[in-house]
C-alpha cells in the first residue's frame, strides 16, 4: 500500500474460544464402526471429519488444519499418499510446524496406532518458490483411521488462501472458522450451495464459521471438463486495516479500506505503468500503429479489418492471465505477446482508429468460480479480453487465435459477467455472446441401378459448430475431415467436399454421397441420417454432482427424405416423439410422414441454456437416451407381394 500508512502490530493475541469438536487420536464408535458412505457407496475411503481454524498473530496468519480419512476398501490406501503444498518464497511467505500424523487400526476392539515421526516427513523443493512436505502413512489396511495436524503461517494476507471443502474422496463433514481481529476487515466470498446457505455467524463479533457436510467426491463426469468451478468453497480479500501514521509524533489513527468500489479498482489499475501505455500510448506508439488505416463504410467494418489485419500479424505466446507482461513498444516490434499483451494492443489499435474498447476482465472456465460476486474482488478473474460496440452492437475479442473470427471467443471464455473497466461506471456486465450455433443435416435416399442404398447428404456447421473440435483444421485436407466425421465407415463415404465462409457467420458445409447395402433381402433396414450429434448417450451415470455443460447453445435440424424404389413398400417406421425437460431449456421433436412413395423424417433438438442443473439430471438423461435413441431408429422396407 502506498503513502505513510502501516499495519497496527498488536503485542496481544486473542486465542479464540471456539470449540473445536475432534479432538486427535480420540474417535467415536460411529467412525470405528463405518464401512460404507450412504450417498458415496462405491467409495473406497472417506473423509470423515477435517477443520480449518484461523487466527491472526499481528498480522500473520496461523491456520490449524486437522483432517482424519478412513479406508472403506482397497484402493482407498492410496489417500495415505500426502502433499502439503505451501509458497515459501525467498522470505518464508508460508511455513509448515507442528506436523503430527498417525495411522490407528483396530483390532479386536483395541487400538493399535503407529505414529510417524519427524525421520517420516520430507520436504521437497519445487519451482518458483513453492515447497511441499510429502508423507506417507504406514500400515494402512481396510478400516485404518488416517488422521494428521499442522500450524501454516500466512504473511501475504491481501488475499487469504481459499478453503475448498470438496476432496477427491467423498466428505462427510468439512468446518472452516476465522477469528477476525478488530484491526482487519475481510470480504468474503463464499462459492458453491451448501456455502452459500451455511449459517456462518457466531455468537462473538470477528468469528466465522462454514460448515459443510456430505459432499460426494470429486471426479470427472461426463459433459463436465471444469468441475472446479463449481467446489464448495470459501475465499478472502482484505476490505480494510487500522493504521497509524508514523512519520511524525502525534500522528492520526484510522481504518484505511482497500477498493471500496469497482470504480476504485478500475482507478488503482488503469494508473499502472504497465496499463497506462496500452490505454494512453504515447504519440510515437500511435504513429507506428497508423500505418494501418483499416478498409470500411461503417464502424463494423473497419473494426472487422482492425481484428482481421492483428491476428494475421501477432501471434499468441501461450501465458494466459489478465495482467501485461510486456510493454506496447515490445508487442509492436516483436508481434508477439501474452494473452493480455495482445488484447491490450488490439484495444490500442481499436482506439485509434475511433472504435469504441475497453478491458473486461472475466473469470474463464475452470478458473474455480462459477459465480462472481459484486464487489472488487480482484481474485475473481483470470482473464483479460476486449469490449467493443460498434454501429450499436456489442462484441467481445480474443486476439489469441486467428481462426476465431471477429466476435467469436474461446469456449472456456463463455461466462454470464464480466468486470468492464471504464472511466466512469466500472463493475460487472452481463456478457451476451450472440450466435446461432446448430447443425443443420439435410439426406435423400434413393436406390441406384445396381440396386444398393446411395444416400445424397448435406451437413452444416454454423458458428460454434463450425469452429468446435479444430473442424476448421481440417478443411485444407479432406479426408481427415472425413474419418474425423464417419471414423470406420469413412470408406463409404464417395465424392466428399467440403468449403467455409466466414461472412456473414462462420459456416461450413460438407457434401458427400454415401454407398449402402444392396436391397435384396426381404427386409432392409435404413438408418435415415448419416450422422448426429451424439451417436450414443454420453449421460451413463443414474446420480450427477456437477452440472451439464454443453459450452454453447444450438439449434439442430436433420431432414431425411427415403425414396421408396419400386417393388418395396414401407413395412414400418419410428413414432413421432415431443420432449422437453423442466422449464424447457432444451426441447426434441421427431415427426414422421409417410407418403405414397417417399418417407420424410425431421428431427429438431433445441438447447436454450448451455448449463443445465443437476436437480434435473434424471429427467436430462431421458430426455438424451430419447435423442439418441430416435435419430438412430431405422425405417424398414419389405419386398413387396405381388397380387
């Protein structure tokens, strides 16, 4: 912090009387006794109790963390494998002491513990400042209680290390408490339901407490690549401190606040060097940036120019965050940069040919929150990307990848805010991307001369389908976009072409004909489409812990029309279907319609909101099995009889 102002170091530390109810080494009959998580049946260990409980010594940080783990079956010995990971630096930021850890089987119902010793406990070196401390717990078998304790110190209390109450294994019961001192004021940010609802207050001023309990373990699911987002947790920033000033006797007390407001934040980071260059260069930056005069008749155009000339002329470096690592004068002569680098300079380059730009910084998948909160906490975000409005539309730019049109983000990049940085009015903004995403299929089957199935098939993939999955890779070399769509079957796939546009939306659209079975059987069967969107349903699982993500929102439609060649008729064909799931944000219709010498098939699938809630994840998964199990359906074709 800058100016005259420090820290008040107390010389009095309060422990705090909150009663903590595991005690080490002392279990109850219920732990000994349990061999089987009710709502995590299949796992194989759990943890049955932990606690974290903060305190602050002046204006350090003392955490007890106490966590005890029990073995429910084999593999669950695996959880006897610890890291305790900590930021040491080049000055002891963090520290690890009073490490104790034991391992307590029973046997005939005696207790038999092995404790470890300090010969047990290995600290390791890492990268960047970083150290662990690294055990193993010994003698562990089905039904061994594991349980250790330990002091970490704290120095950097601007932000407080997050407690995350999920664990890889299931968690019966997880309680963080913080005793506050009068001299620090914290903003909390909790994440996740049962944080949210917890009823934290306690009886005493400064004295937090979260409990959560029965929490199922973490694990990959499907449709789910950024389950952290979504972790029962809880985090801290530092609101405002007591101060003195010290340079002269006599000197004033008060309580200085740290951004009490988005317009606060926005000032203390629009005034940094590293910012100050890219939002006001310098008349020497903006005359090497005029060289570039962009082609157009209006705002939309020449901003569509400005993306189109950078992203084709600087490259990415692969750092991500939202915080420059060089200056502009470096970006423009070495065309190449962070991911904050290059947006700041495309906003530079935006700026000065009088397009509307400012930074939004948002918080991308799998960046732990789901949720942000409207107040200026910083820690929310990790990444920096542009806001534009141009002809009275809005837009959001990532200069990172050159097959991203203008308009078009990553998929990670997809959130509901943002934090826009402005001179006047800074805070959060809900972030509407517009798109029209969707695969639209179009089929004819016929019989040819030689008496085989030829089916004659259009696909189109707009915006987000079009770019998902690196398809516009593979545009250049069309067989591998051909067993990327058919995999095995890519051998019946004949007379494959495929073209992109990118105006006025990102589409690309394969032509191909497909060769069948030959019709000389009695009965065949004809799957109506060539492909769909899921061959099979990915949602397996009867219970879901996170949510449904499909990262963007569609609209699909498949049309087959089946000419039936003569000396067949139509022996059967799939039902009309009509489903929804609650509150409709994703609908399917399959209609048939049978006419004297053609079968037509239509299919539409419509997902309105992209993220859909577990509460509903039974009726999700019928509704999948439904899709899938339609557009796989096959109509049957019988010889005719003659009279």
């Amino acid at each position: 912090m800058k100016g005259l102002y420090t820290f008040i170091i107390l010389l009095f530390f309060s422990v705090g009387l909150f009663a903590q109810d595991m005690k080490f080494g002392k279990y109850s009959q219920g732990e000994i006794n349990l061999n089987q998580v009710d709502f995590d049946p299949e796992a194989n260990a759990v943890v049955l109790e932990e606690i974290s409980y903060n305190q602050f010594m002046g204006v350090v940080q003392h955490s007890n963390i106490h966590r005890r783990i029990k073995v429910l079956k084999d593999g669950g010995q695996s959880q006897g494998d610890i890291a305790i990971r900590y930021y040491f630096g080049k000055t002891g930021v963090q520290d690890v002491s009073k490490l104790t850890a034991q391992t307590v089987n029973f046997e005939n119902g005696l207790e038999k513990v092995t404790k470890l010793s300090k010969a047990d406990f290995f600290e390791v070196e890492l990268d960047n400042g970083w150290k662990e401390i690294r055990f193993t717990f010994p003698n562990i078998e089905v039904g061994s209680i594991i349980e250790y304790s330990y002091l970490k110190t704290d120095k950097s209390i601007t932000f407080l290390d997050s407690w995350v109450f999920h664990n890889p294994i299931p968690t019966i019961k997880s309680t963080y408490t913080i005793d506050l001192p009068s001299y620090l004021n914290y903003r909390f940010l909790p994440q996740g339901e049962k944080t949210l609802s917890a009823n934290f207050k306690t009886q005493r001023d400064g004295l937090y407490s979260w409990t959560v309990n029965n929490l199922n373990s973490i694990k990959e699911e499907p449709l789910m690549s950024h389950y952290r987002d979504y972790l029962e947790k809880i985090d801290f920033q530092l609101a405002g401190y007591a101060f003195v000033n010290s340079s002269a006797y006599g000197g004033k007390s008060g309580f200085q606040e740290t951004f009490s407001s988005w317009q606060d934040l926005t000032k203390f980071i629009t005034e940094l060097e590293e910012f100050v260059q890219y939002l006001k260069p310098n008349a020497s930056l903006r005359s090497q940036m005029a060289s570039f005069s962009p082609p157009g008749n209006n705002e939309t155009e020449k901003a569509k120019a400005v993306y189109d000339f950078f992203v084709n002329n600087y490259s990415f470096n692969g750092r991500s965050g939202f915080f420059p690592s060089k200056n502009l004068k470096s970006i423009l002569e070495t065309k190449q940069g962070s991911r904050a680098d290059l947006n700041l300079a495309l906003l530079s380059y935006l700026r000065q040919n009088g397009i509307i730009a400012h930074p939004l910084l948002i918080s991308s998948k799998g960046n732990g929150r789901s949720r942000l909160v409207d107040t200026p906490f910083i820690d929310q975000f990790d990444q920096l990307i542009i806001y534009t409005k141009v002809d009275g539309k809005e837009f959001y730019l990532d200069a990172t990848d050159k097959n991203n049109p203008f308009g078009y983000l990553p998929l990670f990049m997809h959130v509901g805010y943002g934090y826009i940085m402005l001179d006047e009015g800074s805070g959060l903004i809900p972030i509407t991307i517009t798109h029209r995403s969707g695969i639209v299929q179009m089929v004819n089957i016929r019989i040819d001369n030689d008496q085989q199935l030829v089916a004659s098939s259009t696909i189109r993939f707009s915006d987000y389908d079009a770019l998902a999955n690196d398809k516009i890779k593979l545009v250049e070399s069309p067989e591998k976009f051909k067993m990327e769509m058919f995999g095995t079957d890519a051998e019946k796939v004949m007379e494959f072409a495929v073209q992109q546009k990118n105006e006025p939306r990102k589409q690309l659209e394969a032509k191909f004909n497909s060769i069948g079975n030959k019709m000389d059987s009695n009965l065949t069967l004809i799957n109506p489409f060539q492909m769909a969107r899921w061959n099979q349903n990915p949602l397996t699982s009867d219970v879901r812990t996170f949510p449904v993500d499909f990262s963007y929102t569609f609209s699909d439609s498949y049309t087959s029309i089946l000419e039936i060649p003569q000396g067949y008729e139509l022996d059967d064909y799939p039902e009309d279907a009509n489903v929804a799931i609650p509150g409709g944000d994703a609908n399917f219709s399959y209609i048939v319609t049978a006419l004297d010498n053609s079968v037509k098939v239509s299919a539409t699938i419509n997902l309105k909101f992209s993220i859909i809630s577990p509460s509903i994840y039974p009726e999700l998964k019928y509704f999948m099995e439904m899709v899938t199990g339609k557009l796989s359906e096959p109509i049957v074709l019988k010889k005719s009889v003659s009279p």
